[in-house]
C-alpha cells in the first residue's frame, strides 16, 4: 500500500526575489517525518516505535474498541463502523479512526478526543 510520507524536502531554491539560493548542508535524520498511522477498524493490532528523547510511543495500527466517556463515568464500546471523518472523506470508506472522527459504537455515536495513531488507544465522547 503507498502512503504519502510527510518527508522534509529541504528550504527552497529559489529566494523571494527569483534568486538562486544552495543548500549548505545534507538533510538531518531530525527532518525527516513519518508516514501516517492510519488506524483500521479491525482486531486491536498494535506497534511501539521509538520516538525522540528515550521514548516509545505505541500505534495503533487497528483496533475494535474504544472508550467512551457519558457524563462522568466511562465505558468499553465495540466500535461498529465510522460515521464521520473531517480529517478526511476517504476515511469513512475506508473505516479509518483518526481524532475528532466520529464513531458508531454499541453505546451510541462518539465523538473520538484521542489520537490513536500517537498514543494506541481511541477514548471518546458520547454525543447526544
């Protein structure tokens, strides 16, 4: 599957005034970005990649299940299917969870506030 990389390209060329500008140096490890994790609708599958500074971060490269916040207590939902994706129309088709999308889960429709793609975990909000 091809996944468009968010990779640095480097400072442009040219200067505002048409100018040439060189570059004075290679690209730096630092520079580069990752492609985007986007989590399916699928049996929970996750991946831990090292992240900067001595850390881990963990991905969520499918999941099933999602807590969802009514009120003040929470509870665990099997997500049915996705309903709505601002981030992208194309996702609703492909039943990708990304945040701020919204989930159709077995408590009602949710509204997701976690970035499952960051942190491996979808936490939602029940909306009325």
């Amino acid at each position: 599957m091809f996944l468009s990389g968010m990779k640095f390209q480097g400072r442009s060329t040219r200067k505002r005034t048409g100018g040439r500008r060189r570059h004075s140096r290679n690209k730096r490890k630092y520079e580069l970005g990752d492609e985007p994790t986007e989590t399916e609708l699928d049996e929970p599958s996750l991946k831990t990649v090292d992240a900067r500074g001595n850390t881990t971060k963990v991905r969520a490269l499918s999941t099933d299940v999602a807590s969802v916040a009514d009120g003040g207590e929470v509870v665990e939902a099997d997500i049915e299917n996705v309903v709505e994706n601002p981030a992208n129309p194309n996702y609703i088709r492909r039943n990708i969870i990304t945040k701020g999308a919204v989930i159709e889960t077995d408590a009602g429709e949710a509204r997701v506030t976690s970035r499952p793609g960051q942190d491996g975990q979808v936490n939602a909000v029940l909306l009325e």
